[in-house]
C-alpha cells in the first residue's frame, strides 16, 4: 500500500461550494475542475458538486473524460484550439467551447463544418432537446493571453449568434490581479470594459469572476461565476477576509516517517548541505519527495506536522523524501504520520516557504499518491 494519501474531503468541497454561493448569491456557479480538479480528482470532485450548475475545464480531453465517467452537467472547454473536428466533439457530447479566437470564428461559419454540425445535430439533438451549440466569447480585457479585443465584442457575438446551430451565445472575461489587496483598478477597469463591450447586447449571460473576484468584486458576479482554488479551500487572496476565512482545506496529503536519526551539533543534513545542526538533534526522515509533487524550492523552516507537532523541513527536498528537525518532538518515531498540507496546515503557508502559490502545489500531486474520498 502506498506511503503517501490524499484525503479528499468531500464535505469540505460542498461546504466551499456553499460558501461560494453565499458570496455570489444571484449568480450560477461553474465549478471550475481543470487540471484534474486542481489534482484532487476530477470525476470524484465532479460527483462531490453535483449541486454546481455547471462545470469547467480546460481541454476538450478533460470534458470527454468526464462525460464517460457520468457527469452530466454542462461543461465548458475554457482554453481548446477549436478546429472543425473538436467543434463537432462538443456539438456531439453537449459541451460549451468558448470562442477565443477570430479564426474559430471562421471556422463555425466554414460550409463543412455547418454540414458536420448538421449531422451531429441530427442525431444529438434528437435527445437533448433540439438545442445546438452553447457558445461562450472570450473578450479580452486586459489579461493579454485568450480573447477578442472589447471592440470586436458585438461584432462577433452577432455573427456567432447567426451560426447554424448555435443555439445561444455567453459571453465571459477574466481578471489578472482580482487576487491583490490593492489592485490599482485593474479588476474594476475589467469590469467596465466587459459591460461596455456588451452594452448593446441585451438579455446575454455573463461570467467574470474567478475564486478571487467572487470573495472581493460583487460587481463583477454577474449570471456565472467561475470559482477553482476556493472549492479546494486555498485561499486565493493575498490578505484573507471574513468570507475567505470561512473556506476549509479539501485535501489531506499525508506520509509517514521512514527513519530518525540522531546527528552530533555542526552536522550538515541533505543535499549539498545546505542545513546545518547547531546542536545535537534528531532528524526525521518522510517519505515525500519532488516526485510526488512536494516544491523541491521549499526552504529550510517550511512546516511539516508531525503526529499533530509542527515541525521544520531542514535540508534539501530530495526526489523521494523530505527530512525534518524532531529534536522538539521525542515521541515522533518510525511511522509516525506526516502531514503535508490540509487542515492543520494550509498548502498556502508551504506554498509561500517555496516561493509558488497553492494552484502550483495541488496540481503537483501525483504519481504515487494514493487517493482516497471521504464524506
Ligand atoms: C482557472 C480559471 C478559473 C478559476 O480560477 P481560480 O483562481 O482558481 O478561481 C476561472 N476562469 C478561467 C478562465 C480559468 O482559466
């Protein structure tokens, strides 16, 4: 049996997404499940909130993967290269690609691809209702990566609205720096260049706000909200506040130690020796290394809880293991459990001793972590 589990808190993820819905109480909830839920499993999390009215993803390959395991919300492919191929793929299994891009555009209005359409809906729509595409529009406000300028907005959505079997268009944003205490304006500058893109527009659904914005910009809730990290009980602000506070840690991953020693004061432990004693201590070793998804950039003094005591990472993150200072904790033994990250320590806090953020953690997770799902 393996070393290593994540404890998936089901619980937990239905409390977030109750926390979400408190926040943003007039809005429907995406729950974004990218990146295999963020490395907590994306058809368990999935089944976890079948309350979200929909759910996101990145790739297409994500999508379909969860249609085989059963789910069946809706679900938007957030950042696809849409060709005629994949366009078909998401009229066929009843997916929402967003348009990011003037020459997908070019494609939907492509002779062929309104044939295939038309045969997928043929067979498709007799059993979902004769709907069509659901199309969302990426406008880009700001963040430079996926989007039509606000200019094109209009132009676009009605020429996408006009497509053959496209049924409605959505449009959406997102936000660069919704996260910061002190965004300079950014995200209401965001937010005003989206509602003057689509002024014209009457009756669209929209969709801005990420984990970040849902907790701090209510203007920006609008008829969707896209949280991610905040189901898994991060906290994506940079300084917490009344309702961040209430979000509670979904993943448990946890190890056990495989050996203690004991070193004389001026003994240097790990790699390179980067740590050294300075005075007689006892040094445990985890079974958690890089390999398993562990920021090999922790530093020296990153918590680790061992048997409920936190104590300090000390030395280089080898491939396989980590070591830790026990000198404080005589009772910590071989297999004494190691959390870590989850409810007694935020991956925010271990996140931050390795200079990356949480996302960056959790989608880490891997390999030979054992998984496993509780209510
Ligand atoms: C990942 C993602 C989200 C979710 O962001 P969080 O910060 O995890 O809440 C929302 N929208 C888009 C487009 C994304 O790519």
């Amino acid at each position: 049996m393996s070393l290593i589990t994540a404890t998936i808190r089901t619980d937990a993820l239905r409390h977030n997404l109750a926390v979400a819905r408190e926040a943003a109480a007039h809005s429907r909830v995406m729950a974004v499940i990218k990146a295999n839920a963020y490395g907590h499993g994306a058809p368990a999390v999935a089944a976890a909130l079948h309350e979200a009215d929909a759910f996101a993803v990145a790739r297409l390959e994500e999508a379909l993967q969860l249609r085989q395991s059963g789910i069946a919300q809706p679900i938007v492919v957030l950042s696809e290269l849409l060709d005629a191929e994949k366009i078909e793929a998401c009229a066929e299994h009843d997916l929402q690609p967003v348009v990011h891009d003037l020459a997908t555009v070019e494609t939907l209005v492509a002779k062929h691809v309104i044939e295939r359409l038309g045969k997928v809906a043929e067979t498709v729509d007799a059993h979902s209702g004769g709907r069509g595409l659901t199309l969302w529009l990426k406008v880009d406000t700001g963040m430079h990566r996926l989007g039509v300028p606000p200019d094109d907005c209009e132009r676009v959505y009605r020429q996408l609205v006009a497509c053959p079997h496209v049924n409605e268009v959505r449009v959406m944003t997102h936000f660069s720096s919704a996260d910061e205490e002190d965004d300079a304006g950014i995200t209401d500058d965001q937010i005003n260049q989206l509602s003057r893109a689509t002024g014209n527009l009457s009756g669209i659904q929209k969709s801005l706000a990420n984990s970040a914005a849902v907790l701090t910009h209510r203007r920006s809730h609008a008829e969707w909200i896209r949280p991610g990290l905040m189901l898994y009980g991060a906290d994506p602000l940079a300084k917490a506040n009344d309702l961040s506070v209430c979000l509670r840690p979904v993943m448990q991953w946890q190890s056990r130690v495989i050996a203690v020693h004991e070193i004389a004061a001026g003994a240097v432990v790990g790699y390179n020796g980067t740590w050294r004693s300075e005075r007689r201590s006892r040094i445990g070793t985890i079974a958690c290394g890089y390999a398993d998804g562990y920021p090999r950039h922790a530093r020296n003094g990153t918590p680790v809880v061992v048997d409920g005591n936190i104590v300090p990472l000390v030395g280089r993150v080898s491939m396989d293991m980590i070591t830790v200072d026990l000198t404080d904790h005589p009772g910590a033994q071989i297999g004494s459990t190691a959390l870590l990250w989850g409810d007694q320590l935020p991956a925010e806090r271990v996140a931050e001793c390795a200079a990356t953020i949480p996302y960056q953690l959790f989608t880490a997770v891997g390999g030979r972590t054992r998984f496993v799902y509780t209510d």
